[in-house]
C-alpha cells in the first residue's frame, strides 16, 4: 500500500493537520466499537495511517503516543480472547474415516484432542497445525500401543511401543520406525539392549536373560 495515498487520494487528509484531527477522531470512534471484527479492521488501518504520520510529523507523536499505545493492547487482547475461546471450544469434527473430538482453532485441529478412526484405532494427545505433533497415545485395534512424542501424524524422537503380547520396546523413534538406541523387553523377562536403524537392529546388541544370562550378539 502507498501510504502517501493518504494525503493525494483522501480530501479529509489534505494536510498534516487534517489528518491529526482525523485519527484523534476515529480513534475516540473505534474505542466505543463493540464488534471485534469492525474493530479489528479500523484498528489495522488507523495503525498504517498513524505510522505514516508519525514518520512525517515526529513533533506530535507525544501528543496521541498513548492513545496509540492502549490502541494496540486493545487489538492484541482482543486477537487473545479469540485464541483462547477456539482453544477452550471442544468441538467434533467429522472424517469419511472417523471423527475428532478436541480443541479446535480456525477450523484446525490444535491443542488436546482425540481422533477416533472408524477400523478401532484411536490417538489421544496433543495436535498442531491439524496434526497429531507433540506426546500422545496411539491405540491400534488389535491391542497395542504406542506412547511417546509424534511430529507430523509419526512417532518421532523418545516413545515406547507395548505389545498385546507383553512386549515392548522403549527408546528412540524416527518415522514411526525404531531408529536410534533402545531396549527390547521380552514378555519371559528377557531384555535386549542395541541400535536400530529403518526398524531393524544393527551392530551390538546385548541381551541380558532373566537368568542373569548375558549374550551378545552383531547384526
């Protein structure tokens, strides 16, 4: 936007003092407004109208600086209240595959919120942007699990996975692939301690028994 438009294309702004009197007047019109969002949009166009003078005519910034001022923390606590009145709105939205029930921002999934898929899996935990990012738990339909951190709809970094057989693995996650360091605990006590790489188990992996066997074994 051309700012010096304010000053050719507005006759109520001919000259620096006009447009003074201007913004001190829509000023005291917008602090009585009730719709926020009237009030947002009058509030971004008197801020552009009120830089462009301040640049030109630095002698009177003093002189409005604080009307300026509770201006802007009127728009930031108003872009506030909207936030935390869509994160605090529980809402359910609807999937050919299932429905969410959670926090809702801008028609986004954001915040705590559960996906139930219609197959019986189910992701309980934290959303951003629309996806399943931060902790959470994944329960699958034939009995497992997993808990731990997700970044886009994946198991990501620190997690462990539980079997409906007693089995788990806790360590490192990447690409919802075991990647990284961990420890395999077998349901007879068993429990094996190694690198994964792409899901699979590479260099030294030591298994201590629940006899106190030790073994050791490469891939």
């Amino acid at each position: 936007m051309n700012q010096n438009a304010f000053v050719l294309n507005n006759q109520a702004y001919a000259n620096n003092n006009n447009i003074l009197l201007g913004i001190i007047n829509e000023l005291q019109q917008i602090i009585n407004y009730s719709h926020e969002d009237l009030i947002i949009k009058r509030i971004s166009d008197i801020i552009i109208k009120m830089n462009f003078f301040f640049n030109e005519n630095k002698k009177y910034y003093e002189s409005i600086m604080n009307q300026f001022v509770n201006l802007e923390n009127k728009l930031n606590q108003i872009n506030q209240n909207i936030k935390i009145n869509n994160i605090n709105n529980k809402q359910e939205l609807k999937f050919s595959n299932g429905r969410y029930v959670g926090q809702v921002v801008n028609g986004l999934r954001e915040g705590k919120g559960i996906l139930y898929w219609n197959n019986g899996n189910k992701y309980d935990g934290d959303w951003n942007n629309d996806k399943a990012e931060g902790k959470g738990i994944c329960y699958y339909n034939d009995g497992n699990r997993y808990e731990g951190n997700l970044i886009n709809n994946k198991a990501e970094g620190k997690g462990i996975y539980y079997w409906s057989n007693g089995n788990r693995y806790e360590g490192d996650w990447k690409n919802n692939k075991k990647e990284g360091n961990g420890i395999f605990y077998y349901n007879n006590g068993d429990r094996e301690m190694g690198d994964y790489l792409n899901d699979m188990r590479i260099g030294k992996h030591v298994t201590l028994t629940r006899n106190g066997e030790v073994k050791i074994n490469n891939y």
